[in-house]
C-alpha cells in the first residue's frame, strides 16, 4: 500500500478471495458461487449484469443491491468509515464497484433518478477511474 499523501482516508482494500475468484473465471456459474458464497459481491455482479444485459431490469437492481450492500459490509469490516478511495484496480473491490454501477444503471432505467444520482456519485467518489471502466 502506497501511503496517502492528500490527508483523506487511506484506500480500502477487501481481502482477496482467489478461491471464490478462480471459480467464477472458470466458468463456474455466477449463482452457484452465490449460493455457496452469499457475501461474495463479485457473484452478485455478474448475476446483476447477465440480468441487465438480458432487459430483466428488476432482477439486475435486485442482485446489484444485494451485491452492494454485502459489499458494504465487507468495506466496513477492511475499516472504511463511510467515505474515501475504494480502488478499482484492486480485483477484490471490483464486484462491489461492478455492483454499485448496475444498481445506478438499473436504478436510472426505472427511474430512481436519486438512486441513479447518488450510486453514480459514489462510484466516481470510490475511484475516478471506475466510472469509465463500467460504462457510466
């Protein structure tokens, strides 16, 4: 870790889960890992994007929340107090990012233009970089 030279908050970091990550890059399906995994935001990620690629908007909003939440949990646990960098480029933070940005995508599309407002703001405020990298 890099130390932080700006005075915010250090960068929050979840643990890493090789076994759980290795098994949804081997094509093990998203809700199988759920099912074994229920805290593994990256599983309800995916499950939230297939949902949103495949137009079922409340289905995509309703794992991306489940995902989001249970992320939060975790970042709660790693010691983020509610505000600061949550890193895209650390793989385990991703599910979470991934989950916030098909909550915001979901929340827009059925017009929870306060959710759409605040998920987008936190994912910008998360890392700048993640916006862009999730099609926001």
């Amino acid at each position: 870790m890099t130390a932080n030279l700006f005075g915010g908050p250090d960068p929050t970091y979840l643990p890493d889960r090789p076994d759980l990550q290795a098994a949804l890059d081997g094509g093990k399906p998203a809700v199988e890992v759920v099912a074994g995994a229920p805290d593994f935001s990256e599983a309800w990620a995916v499950l939230a994007e297939a949902a949103l690629a495949d137009g079922q908007t409340v289905a995509a909003y309703a794992y991306a929340r489940t995902g989001y939440h249970r992320g939060l949990d975790q970042l709660r646990r790693a010691g983020w107090k509610g505000h600061g960098p949550v890193p895209w480029s650390h793989r385990p933070n991703q599910g979470f990012l991934r989950a916030l940005a098909v909550l915001a995508k979901a929340a827009r599309e059925i017009g929870e233009t306060e959710e759409w407002d605040r998920c987008s703001s936190f994912l910008a405020d998360s890392d700048p970089a993640a916006p862009a990298a999730l099609g926001l």
